[in-house]
C-alpha cells in the first residue's frame, strides 16, 4: 500500500488517480480447491464469510471515474477483508500472542 502512496505523490499533480483494491478471502473458480478452509479463513474475520469475486468488482468499477465523480478516493487502499488487516488473528487485536 506505500506505493499506492508513492506514485500519488508522482502522478497525482498530473491528475492521475491512484488507488488499490484489497480483498480478503474471496470465493472464485480459483479458491475452490480450498474446500471448507477458505470458509474457515473468513470466520477469522469480521465479516465471517468470504467476499464475492462480484463484490469485489463492485468495489473496483466504483474507482471508475464516471462512477465516483462526487468522491475522489486517491492513494489509499479500498480493503474488502472483513477489516482483518487492523489485526493479526492469530495474535489478536494487540497483536501480541495470546498467552
């Protein structure tokens, strides 16, 4: 996510939009060979089911810019994860290990 940052410093004075799509676990042809674990990799998180591929094309088309032209998200990550990534789960929200 800093080059996400990076380039907007760079390109942004050109008018260039940046902007990243960040998705937790979601459900394709590809995470089917996951099985039950997909689902379980999702329960860690807030959302507790894994996204779908057309949620998460959802959330990209909206960065199109006839589609956000009354709001300018620039140089920050758009994250569909459920908000796991404020957290480790496996070592909880302070991120220390539980003891």
């Amino acid at each position: 996510m800093l080059r996400t940052t990076s380039w907007e410093a760079e390109y942004g004075p050109r008018g260039v939009r940046v902007n990243a799509v960040s998705p937790g676990p979601t459900r394709t042809e590809g995470t089917a060979v996951m099985g039950d674990g997909l689902d379980q990799l999702a329960a860690a998180a807030p959302a507790v089911r894994p996204a779908s591929a057309e949620e998460i094309a959802e959330a990209t088309a909206f960065l199109a810019p006839e589609r956000s032209s009354t709001w300018h998200p620039r140089a920050g990550p758009i994250r569909l994860d459920g908000v796991r990534h404020g957290a480790r789960p496996e070592r909880g929200a302070t991120g220390r290990r539980p003891r």
